[in-house]
C-alpha cells in the first residue's frame, strides 16, 4: 500500500517520511487512533516505503520488486500477527494458519475494523485473542537474516487482545531488538495494553478526520453528491469505515436499529412474553455482535438525549433514527439517561465477562420497563 491511498493524515505521512530519509526509525512503534481514521492502512504504507528499493520523496515507488510484493502482502520480511479463533477441525491456532484470509481481506478493504475479521473467521461465539504460541513463531522468523536484505518488519494488529504470555514474551523483543528489525503495533484501544509494553514503543497518536476530508473522499471516489457526502462526514465523525458503511447497504446496522426500536416499543407496552422472546433473538448473535448491538444502543440513547436540545449540528443520526427519534426522544431525559447509559455499560461488562446472554438481556429488558418515561 502507498501513502497515496491513504486518505487524509498529512502530518502523519509526512512525518513517518522524514524519519525514513534520515535513517531513524524506531525499532517498536504504537500507532494508535479512534476507529476508522488509518492507523492500520497507514503502518502498512510505512512498511512499504521503509524496504521500497526506489523511494520517491513522498511515497514508495509502487514497482520495485519489493513493493510489488507488499501490495500483495507476500513480501518475505513482512510479518503479521493478528488476534484469531483456534480452530482445531481445521487445524488453525496461529496467525499464520489466517494468512490467505488475512490476506484477501487486507487487499480488499483496508479500511476495516474487529466486527469484520470475526465475520471473516466465522468466529461466532469465539473470543479471538492473541496467542502465546505467535511469540514463539515470531521469535524464530526474527532470529533468520532479512531475505532481500532490507528491514525486517512486524505488523501487530491489535494488541490489546495479547494474552498474558504472549505480552511479557514481547517484551523480550522490545527491549532487545534484533538487527533492522521494527515492531509496529496497531491498537484501538491502547489503555488496554500492558504499561511495560506501552513503555517501550514509541507512540504516535492517529486523529479523527476531518469531515471535509472524508465528504471531499466520498464526492470523487464514490461520486456522491456535495449536500450528501458532507452529511455522512458528519455523521461518521471522523471514522472512515462509518462513512463507508453509510454509502453501501448495512444489513447489520438495520438489524440494531430494528432491535433498538422493537425493545423500546415492547418496555413502553410492558409486553413481557414479547421482551423474552427479544432477548432470545439477541442471544443467537455471536458475543461480539452482542457488545456492538448494545454500543448502538448507547448511541441512540445519547442522541435522543441530545435530540431534546434542539440543535441539530449535535446530533448524528440517519434519516431513519431521526425519524423514530422524534417521537422517541422525550422518553429519554435528565431522570433517567444516566441510569440507561449506566445498565447499558454494566450488560456489555457482563458480556464481555460471559455471563449468560439470555440472563444479561432479558434483565435490561425488564429494567427498562421502569426506565422509560415520558
């Protein structure tokens, strides 16, 4: 990948650029942002004009042999270690055991997030992780000479989701780096790292982008018209993968919304047989479905929350939540939209530390029997 397709984060390439031209790279690096802004396209890209073989000033050259290999993501120093779903039946329980479907969904879509590699592995109820054994692997691919005689180079995609093995063997890596080698660590959720593992990279913090950056994106590679595309950019603040969702059909999405609606719906009517059989829809979702479907939840919470204020540039909302928001907005005020926001957090707590789903669900749904007033 070239910095090039990368949209936006000027600053970023430029200055990742500039370390490369004057032979200081960092041997462990975090590159680190919201959902959405680049983090993972941009490492990727910096890898690239790290071992391209004819850098330009702004980017990698695209042709050399090496990049041509990258963009393929085959390239024989370039190494990848991502959270995976054993598989026994199918004898799969490391990183590189994913590699062709690692691989086709990389080169397909770049901007992608957790929710999209789980649907990739089919990992259901699974809780995808990083294991010990890839420390192992990864240790032994280090310890050979670079084959084209440039950089070694490690991708580390999400690792906040290292177990507690895999993580204090990395540190090994870090604080004793082999010759040309560069650890690049990609997280969302960095607070989640181990501090002695934050401590030995050097962090580089990717920010939202701008709106006008993505709607400008939008209007000439999807050609979507002004008034539209800057609407999208607004409401995917600052996350490229939300804006992208916004233009192409979200099957997944439209299932949340529904849910959202038919539980508030059935807790004003006080159908308690109907809010069990709901819950038992929400449980044949996977685990981490379940945790996005009640993150959605809060978003529509705070946004009809926000609704009653009567400003509109606050809220970000598609038609169709608009739509349900005015009349559903008055139901959610100051008596009640903590106690909401704070059930919805303690249900993904339990989900996340899995408590049975049916119990979890089915006791938010009676409690917002007493939650919701008008």
């Amino acid at each position: 990948m070239q910095f090039k397709e990368i949209i936006g984060q000027q600053a970023i390439k430029k200055q990742l650029i500039e370390e490369v031209k004057r032979g200081r790279i960092p041997h462990a690096q975090l590159f680190y942002g919201p959902i959405g802004t680049g983090s993972f396209p941009l490492a990727l890209a910096y890898a690239q004009y790290i071992n391209c073989t004819q850098r330009l000033n702004e980017d990698s050259c695209g042709v050399c042999p090496s990049c041509k290999k990258m963009s393929k993501l085959i390239h024989p120093d370039l190494h990848f270690i991502f959270p995976i779903v054993k598989n026994a039946k199918q004898g799969k329980k490391s990183s590189d055991d994913y590699l062709p479907e690692w691989r086709d969904l990389v080169t397909k879509q770049t901007y992608f997030n957790f929710q999209h590699w789980l649907d990739v592995m089919n990992a259901q109820n699974s809780q995808a992780m990083i294991y010990a054994q890839e420390s192992d692997d990864i240790i032994r691919k280090l310890s050979f000479k670079s084959s084209e005689g440039g950089y070694k180079l490690v991708i580390l995609w999400l690792p906040e989701k290292m177990n507690v093995v895999f993580a204090n063997k990395m540190l090994k890596l870090l604080e004793e780096p082999a010759d040309k080698t560069v650890l690049l660590l990609v997280s969302e959720n960095p607070e989640n790292i181990l501090a002695t593992i934050l401590s030995r990279t050097q962090p580089r913090m990717i920010p939202a982008l701008e709106d006008s950056t993505i709607a400008s994106t939008l209007k000439e590679q999807y050609h979507i018209l002004p008034k539209e595309s800057e609407e999208i950019a607004h409401l995917a603040k600052g996350n490229y993968i939300k804006a992208l969702e916004s233009i192409h059909l979200n099957d997944e999405k439209q299932r949340f919304f529904e849910l959202f609606v038919s539980l508030m719906r059935l807790s004003y009517q006080r159908k308690i047989k109907e809010m069990k059989a709901w819950s038992e829809e929400i449980v044949e979702m996977g685990r981490e479905k379940q945790k996005s479907f009640l993150e959605y939840c809060q978003h529509m919470v705070r946004e009809s929350f926000i609704h009653n204020l009567n400003h509109a540039e606050l809220n970000y909302l598609t038609g169709q939540e608009k739509n349900f928001t005015n009349n559903f907005a008055p139901f959610i005020n100051e008596t009640n939209v903590f106690d909401m926001m704070y059930e919805l957090t303690e249900a993904a707590k339990h989900i996340e530390q899995n408590v049975n789903p049916r119990m979890v669900f089915f006791d938010f749904s009676l409690k917002t029997i007493v939650l919701i007033k008008p």
